[in-house]
C-alpha cells in the first residue's frame, strides 16, 4: 500500500452500505435514471442498499482518482452480449481513460478505479463454506488439492474465489473459463491478515482481509493497486 496523500494510478477500497451511504459526498441525487430503475427493481431493501452504496463508492473512488467532485461523474454500464445498457461492465463515459470496478455483497461494497484496467471482487469471509460447494467447478485441478490439504479449506477457497473474480471484473477470463485458470502459484494465506501483492501473468493482484466488515477483497491491475479507506475518499 501507498502512504496516504501519495498519488496512484489505481486505487480500491471496502465498506459497509451503511458507512457509503452516510458519507458527506454520498447521495441517490448521484445515480443515474437507469440506475434508479435499476435500484427499485430489488424486493428486498438489503439489496436495493447494496447496489445503491456500490455505484456511490465507485464514484468516489473514480473523483478520487480524477480530483473531482463526484457529482461531475456519470456511471454507465453496457453489455456485449445482448447490447443492452442496464448491466455490464461499468465505465465512464466522459473519462474514457479511466477504469473502473464494483462489487457488492450483503452489507459490504467494495469499488475500484484505475488509469488502467482494474477489477475487484468482495465476499463475506463466512460465505466460503457456501461457496466451497462449487469447487470442483471452477478450480483448476492443482487449486483444487491445495484447498483440500488447506487447514481452513473455505477460507482457502474464498481467497481463490474472489482472485477470480477480479479477473473476471477485469476481462482475463470468463464465469465458465474460471477452471482453465490456475492460481496455485500464488500464497493462499496472507500475512496477518494482508495486504499481499502477488504477480499473475502481467498482472497486480492486491489481497486482503477486511476485518472490521468480515470481508475478503480482491482487486486485480496491470500496476499495484493503492487501498484507502472510505473517510479519505
């Protein structure tokens, strides 16, 4: 991590939907028409909350970055596979030259910008039993043995999970392309918790545990990742 006040070309952060929600800069005035139709399509309040706190957070990140204000920031997102603009990867269409990534899990958002491509991915630390069940699916044989010789074999899988799906965020691979990528190379357990830079194939993948909101955050750059913290945004 880079020492606050410092510049970088890329920059992620994690918080609850609460916290994003209750920030000075925070605001549905920031949101889109289609993101709003988007929001009230939720049945339940918890994820409506989720998707709002996320496409904040990744506007901050991104005025961050720029030095703007983030009401300046328009959020867009378009899908190539049936060329509809409610969903898809996120972009801002008057910044063409920055990057941009968000996830949202139940309470805990996570986003991401970049002056390069960036994708980031954020889970619950308890949901990696859960999702333990779709091993064999979506790890590459290698993956799949340290996992099962792992003394936390769920934990272990959530660090490779959310790796993955930063590279997914990014473009490096698809949802049924995750087996054909093999990250054994890479350590499982982070120190103290992390951060932990490792190299894949050109690529930063930044880790780390966000204790505080039981969260294990993954974000994936051609150049180092810099994590701030919500209040500094």
């Amino acid at each position: 991590m880079t020492s606050a006040g410092m510049t970088s070309d890329a920059i992620a952060t994690v918080a609850t939907s609460a916290d994003v929600l209750r920030h000075p800069g925070a605001g549905e005035h920031l949101l889109t028409a289609v993101e709003k139709e988007r929001a009230a399509r939720f049945r339940h309040e918890s994820g409506r909350v989720d998707f709002i706190a996320a496409h904040i957070l990744v506007r901050l990140c991104a005025a961050e970055l720029l030095g703007v204000p983030a009401t300046a920031l328009t959020l867009a997102q378009h899908c190539p596979d049936c060329d509809k603009g409610d969903h898809g990867k996120p972009r801002l269409p008057d910044h063409p030259g920055i990057e941009v990534s968000l996830s949202h899990t139940k309470g805990v958002v996570a986003a991401a910008a970049g002056h390069r491509p960036i994708g980031v991915d954020v889970e619950l630390t308890d949901r990696g039993g859960t999702l333990l069940d779709v091993a064999p699916r979506v790890l590459a044989a290698a993956e799949l043995r340290q996992v099962r010789e792992h003394a936390d074999p769920a934990r272990a899988f959530l660090r490779l999970w959310v790796r993955k799906e930063s590279l997914i965020k990014i473009g490096r691979t698809t949802l049924d392309g995750l087996a054909a990528v093999d990250l054994s190379g890479l350590p499982l357990d982070l120190p103290g918790g992390g951060p932990l830079l490792s190299t894949f194939e050109g690529l930063q993948l930044l880790d780390w545990v966000d204790e505080a909101h039981g969260a294990a955050v993954a974000a994936a750059c051609e150049v180092a990742p810099r994590v701030v913290a919500l209040d500094a945004l």
